[in-house]
C-alpha cells in the first residue's frame, strides 16, 4: 500500500509530497562496492563468502584483471557447507590462509557478507575477529555485508565505510582541528578538492577512505567532517561516535553544490569569503562555462528518476536548476532527510518524491508521463528503451568521476548522450 505523506515541516522542506512505497524492487546489492572500493583502497582485498549467483555478479560487473592480480574473489559456499557450521569456518579460515600466503601485498582483508541463507548462518564478524587475531599486525581482517535483502547498491560502500571507522587511529582532544572528507572519491577528483582547499588555507585535511590501508586518517572531537556521497548514514553515525561532527552541506555535484559544499567548509574553519572566492572563483567560472552547451539541450526537457543509486535528489537539483530540465518524479530507495536538508529545500516546489519502490506502479506512472529521459537501473532500461523511452543507467552515475567544478559538465553530458542516442534512432526509424 503506497501513501502521498508531505514531510515534516521542521525537515526544512515542507510541502514536498513523498510517496512511499514498499514493494517490489528493482536493484542491484551492496557487493557492487568493491568494484569501485577495491580500486580506491589499493592494498585491501575484498573477499565476497557468498553463492555461485554472487561469483557471477562480482566477476560480470567488476571484469577480469588483466594486468594485475585481482584483488576480489568470492569463497562460495554452497548447500552442502549447511551440514557443518564448523567446517564452513574451518573451511572459511582456510581460504583466508591460502589467499594471505600467497598475496602478501594485502593489508586489509575484508570478509564480505552475502544474502544467500547458507551464508547468513556464518558469523563473519567472529571470523573476522579470529583471523585478525592471528594475522594481525600484517593483514587486519574486516566484515560488512553486501547483501541484497535490505540495500540497494550504494549501501556497500556505507556498510564497508563504517566497518572501518572503528579502526581509524585517534585524535586526542587537544590536538588541531581537521576536515575530513568521506566517501569513495576518484584519485583525480580527490586531488582537485585537495588542491581547492589548501588554496583557500585549509591546514589540515585528509579522506575517508585512504588510497591506502596503511594511511588511515586520524578521527577523534575536534575533526569536522564532510560527506561527498549522499548515502553514507551508517558511516556518519560510526564517525559520531567517534566524537567528530558532521558539515552540513549540500553535495559537490555541479557548480552550486560543488561551491556550497566547499564554503561550508570554509566556514566552518574561518577562511574569509576573499580566500574562498580567490580559490574557487577560475574553477567555478570554467565549470558554469562548460555547463552552458549542455544546458541548451537539456533544458525544458523531462526526466523520471527510479530509485536506485541514491544520488537521486542531489542530481535532480543539479539538473533542474543549472540545466532546466523537468523533474516528472524523483525516487530514491532512502530518504535520509537530515543529510539532504539543504538538497531538499533547492528541488522546485511541488516536486513529486518517491522512497522506495512498487516496480510495477512506478513503470505505470512513468508511461503515463512519457518523460524525456528515465535514470533507472540496468533491469529496467532495456525493456524502457524497447518502449522508445531514452533511458541513463544510474549505475554508471557512481562509477564515473562526476564530483566537483571540473567534472560539473561530464555529469551534465552522461544525460545528454541517451538525448542524442534516442534523437538519432528515431530519425533513423523515419527514414527507414
Ligand atoms: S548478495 Fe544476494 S543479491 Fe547479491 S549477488 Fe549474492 S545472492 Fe545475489
């Protein structure tokens, strides 16, 4: 049963209608995350204990390693391993051993969890305990789960994320005031936030997570951090725990979000508006230069968002004020209202939301409304594309460098193409 419920007026964006909705749903699961977190953390491995299903799904989707050993595997257990919970853990213990001896490049072994129930049955976090135990101080052994019951597939980078925050090293009391920035970030986007915010005078900065397990930043009361993913809640609150304190911010996806994001940083650590706008005043003004081509073809045009990545709402901000298009719906899998505070209040009045999913009545709903363009997952823009509707995969939204100023008019290109795409297939239908 789906119900239109307005948010609450204290969330700071009343009269957005939200329509929740809990049915079936279309996603992919959270071990999509290693593909970009073994590639961020360089000397980590991630080995999924799952099922043959999970095996495809990591090797499809991450591919074969040509040129260097991969650095994830899946341990499959079957049926058969249900006969003896000891033995899966004895038998767990040994593949962890076999991988350890022969790749003595690794330093952080995660231990992945899946939904399959013969999987469920193991206690990783036990496991993950005991093999520390015995591999500590050269491999520390992790767990989160990547399972696709409850997540969709950004959650296993937040599941990942706040299974690490535990172990960052701590910062005492009186030491200096740091920023830190949270979430997977490409190297290449990271530098340029790096070299934007030690231009404005920021002394002391570091990221969540580190490109190497052996770099982990500090956290303790004095750090102030600052999400660069909209869908890190359990990350957030493990790094509360820790005493550090979130930034409220928007997020650095276009030339608005990417300036906000930066100023409440600023702010936070008294860098004046002169240091702030020298810093990112040529950057800002080649982004909102390069924005411009693609606004010309965006603009007034409709797009429906199904809910799958999560950066649903900061991207429907992005495309509706600096590229004009029509939000037709805007679904996101979770809506966490107090890190899209500010995200929420800049979406256009009225704007229909959406958290969750009844697949089959939200395909219903987006025919009705014939938008121009559909951000879906892959399950669903096949058969979309097939009713003649242009379709962008969500997924390739996380995978692509589209944080900051100098990726602001990418992003806005990966909605443009299927525009194009879609254009010239029609024209080609006409002339044939
Ligand atoms: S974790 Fe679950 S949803 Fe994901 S691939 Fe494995 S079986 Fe499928």
């Amino acid at each position: 049963m789906s119900a239109v419920i307005p948010i609450a007026k204290d969330s700071g964006c009343a009269d957005l209608p939200v329509l929740r909705e809990r049915g079936q749903r279309e996603v992919f699961c959270g071990l999509t995350g290693i593909i970009w977190l073994h590639r961020k953390i360089q000397d980590a491995f991630f080995l999924v204990v799952g099922s043959r299903t999970c095996a495809h799904l990591i090797q499809s989707a991450a591919g074969v390693m040509i040129f260097a050993e991969p650095r994830f595997a899946t341990a499959i257990i079957d049926e058969r391993d249900l006969a003896g919970i000891a033995d899966a853990n004895e038998e767990l213990d040994r593949v962890v051993r076999r991988l350890l001896e022969r790749r003595p490049d690794i330093r952080m072994l995660f231990l992945v969890g899946s939904c399959p129930s013969e999987v469920i049955k193991l206690d990783l976090s036990r496991a993950a305990e005991r093999l520390t135990r015995e591999f500590l101080p050269q491999v520390r052994v992790l767990n989160y789960s990547g399972s696709g019951i409850e997540t969709t597939f950004t959650q296993g980078e937040d599941a990942c994320l706040a299974a690490l925050a535990p172990q960052l090293p701590a910062a005492g009391a009186n030491d200096p005031a740091s920023l830190l920035v949270v979430g997977c970030l490409p190297d290449v986007v990271e530098d340029q936030f790096a070299r934007l915010l030690g231009a404005m005078g920021l002394p002391r900065l570091a990221f969540f997570p580190p490109r190497s397990s052996q770099a982990m930043p500090v956290v303790g009361p004095n750090t102030r951090f600052l999400l660069a993913q909209p869908f890190l809640n359990d990350t957030a609150r493990a790094l509360e725990l820790r005493g550090a304190r979130r930034i409220a911010a928007p997020f650095p996806f276009g030339v608005e979000g990417t300036t906000a994001w930066l100023k409440a940083a600023a702010d936070t650590f008294g860098i004046s508006a002169d240091a702030f706008g020298q810093a990112t005043l040529a950057a800002r003004e080649r982004a909102t230069k390069a924005l411009q081509r693609h606004r010309e073809r965006l603009q007034g045009k409709h797009i429906f968002f199904f809910p799958d990545s999560q950066l649903e709402i900061p991207l429907a901000r992005f495309l509706s004020r600096e590229l004009g298009m029509q939000l037709d719906e805007v679904g996101t899998p979770y809506l966490h209202r107090e890190h899209l505070r500010q995200e929420l209040d800049w979406l256009p009045p009225g704007t229909q939301l959406s958290e969750g999913q009844d697949v089959e009545k939200q395909l219903d709903r987006c025919r009705a409304l014939a938008p121009d363009l559909v951000v879906c997952g892959l399950g669903l823009a096949n058969p979309l594309e097939a009713e003649g509707i242009a379709t962008k995969w969500a997924i390739e939204l996380v995978f692509s460098p589209v944080h900051g100023y100098e990726q602001a008019a990418d992003l806005a290109e990966l909605f443009v193409r299927p525009l194009l795409r879609r254009e010239k297939l029609t024209r080609e239908a006409v002339c044939s």
